[in-house]
C-alpha cells in the first residue's frame, strides 16, 4: 500500500517546491484542509491512515498519538515542542522532528522589533501617513547602539540573537541554566542570573521554549525588578510572560515598550488590552515567516519524513530513542 504523508503546516505550495516534489515521489501526500491548526477531534480524523505527519501548531496530544496507528513522524515546522506530547509519542514509537533551520530567521525578527519600538517606527509611520511630520519629539527614540540586551534561552535562536547584536556593539547578557557558562562566554555573551539580567538590561529578549518551568516565567515581580523605561521582547512563546502584568508595566510606563510576535491566546480575543496600546508592537507569530525558510524547514522536515519511511533514522529527532520501536 502506498505511504500517505499529511501536511497540516500552514506553508504555500509555491514556496516548498523541492520538498512537494521530494514527498510526491516517495507517497501520497495530503493537506490540511482548514486553513488554520486542526483541533484534536479533526486531527483525529485525518490521522487515521497516515504515516508521516508534517506538522504545524497543531495539539498533538496522548489521544491523538494512540488513535494514529499507522504514525511514525511528527516532523514539526518549526523548533518549538509544546503542542506535542513528547513521552506519549515516545511511547508510542513515533519520532518527533524539529527543523532548526527556522532559527535564523526568527532571530532576524527579533531585531526587528527591538528597533522597531525603540525607534517608534510604527509610530512615526502612523504619523507622516496623518501629516504630523513636524511632530518629531513624540517620535524620540532609543538607541540600540551599545545598549544593553539581555537574553533569556540560549538556545539556536537566542545565539543568533547575540551574533546579531555584536554588530551593534551591545553588552549582551544570557541567562539559560541548561547551558554551561563556558559556552556562552563563547560567542562573548556574560552568563548571569535571571535576576541580575533583568536588573541590568536595557532590553529583554525571550527565547525560551514553553514548559512547565517557564510558563509564567516573566510576571509582575520579574518585571518590577527591570530598568525603568527599558523593553521587553517575545518572539517564544506567550505564556512565557504574564500579560496582565505586562499591559500595567506597559501602561504605568515602568516599560517604555514591548515587542510581541506572540501571546498567549492566538490570535488575541477582541478585549486584549494590549491592542490598545501605542507602545507596542505585535505580529501575528510570524518569525520563521520567511521565502528563505520555509524553503530550509521544509527541506529539513522533508529529509527527515523520507529517511523514517525508508527505515532509516532522521537527522533531527528530538527523541531518538523512539525510532524503530514497535507500537505496541
């Protein structure tokens, strides 16, 4: 019987040919067909008879992985891992894959919303297009130059991020306690404490994947231990930072702004008081939303989809140990 390969990753045909045609030669390949993250019940139902899942957000969950019998990868679009059961899928026999390719283009992002609001650039735009050309005091910014800029997560992303700001001759603080202070001193960052970094940055950065340990991670006590006027940016994960007290520091000016590409519910309800600020700048979780990358994570994910159908193990498993063991 001919392989069936899903792929619920919200990605324009036209912008993974290579991967498309790689993928059509080796099974019968199918889309998502909701335009948007499936949800369980509807996953569910489209898993059935598929061997390879390319994945995007979507809530691969313990029922979901038992009731995909004939599964064997979740390649997911991106590096992010907590819309998958991890130890369920393990257990199951099925190899969840990343595609670090991504990594590069979110750290771009990030750039582009430090500069963006300490620069008020959105600001500013909103201004020449309402003829207030002349009101250049209310467009002041911030440099980025040598400030400081502290990164939580030093993991491929927040290391991209601190190869970026050498450029702009920034003191670069990291905070991860899952990688050893030699390595960070590596590429010239200084390894610190979550408190110290928060104390002394002029710019905070999150790079941190979800979990339990992280989730709520930045509330109101972490946020009143930053500078006055300093800027906080997440490109992670929205949970990671508690919004309410975010929106307060935001609005008592105890921040002078925040650059968000993602929240914690997405996309945000109506009554999000972060809409209504001018101080901040959202996209709509669009950091690896880029031609160049989704041509690499495709082909990432591709490879790694291929070799698990041919009975070889993929290059970037995040758990290993799961390839070639037999559902039971």
């Amino acid at each position: 019987m001919e392989k069936k390969i899903l792929i619920t990753a919200l990605i324009d045909e036209d912008l993974m040919p290579e991967a498309l045609a790689l993928l059509r030669s080796k099974a019968e390949v199918r889309f998502n067909p909701y335009g948007r993250a499936l949800r369980e019940e509807e996953l569910i139902k489209e898993l059935r008879d598929v061997d390879a899942v390319f994945a995007g957000g979507d809530p691969f969950t313990e029922r979901v992985i038992a009731s995909a019998r004939k599964l064997k990868i979740i390649a997911r679009d991106g590096v992010g891992l907590d819309r998958v059961d991890l130890k369920a899928a393990t257990e199951a026999g099925v190899v969840v894959t990343i595609a670090p390719a991504v990594c590069e283009s979110v750290a771009d992002l990030t750039f582009g919303l430090i500069l963006s609001v300490m620069r008020r650039i959105l600001i500013a735009d909103r201004g020449v297009r309402s003829q207030q050309w002349n009101l250049r005091r209310k467009f002041v910014g911030r440099d980025v130059h040598k400030a400081t800029l502290g990164i939580i997560g030093l993991g491929r992303v927040g290391f991209g991020v601190a190869r970026r700001a050498k450029g702009f001759e920034m003191r670069v603080l990291g905070y991860d306690p899952y990688v050893k202070p030699e390595r960070i001193r590596e590429l010239g960052v200084e390894p610190t404490d979550l408190r110290t970094l928060l104390r002394e940055s002029d710019i905070v950065t999150i790079h941190a994947p979800l979990t339990e340990e992280t989730k709520g991670l930045i509330g109101a006590e972490e946020i009143s231990l930053m500078k006055d006027g300093s800027y906080l940016i997440n490109t992670a994960r929205g949970a990671i930072v508690e919004e309410k007290a975010l929106y307060e520091a935001l609005k008592k000016g105890k921040l002078a702004g925040a650059g968000l590409d993602v929240l914690t519910v997405e996309p945000p309800l109506p009554d999000n008081p972060l809409l209504k600020l001018e101080n901040v700048v959202l996209t709509p979780h669009i950091g690896n939303d880029t031609v160049e990358a989704f041509r690499r994570l495709s082909l990432q994910a591709t490879e790694d989809i291929i070799r698990v159908l041919e009975g070889r193990p993929p290059i970037h498993a995040v758990n290993p140990e799961a390839f070639g063991k037999r559902r039971s």
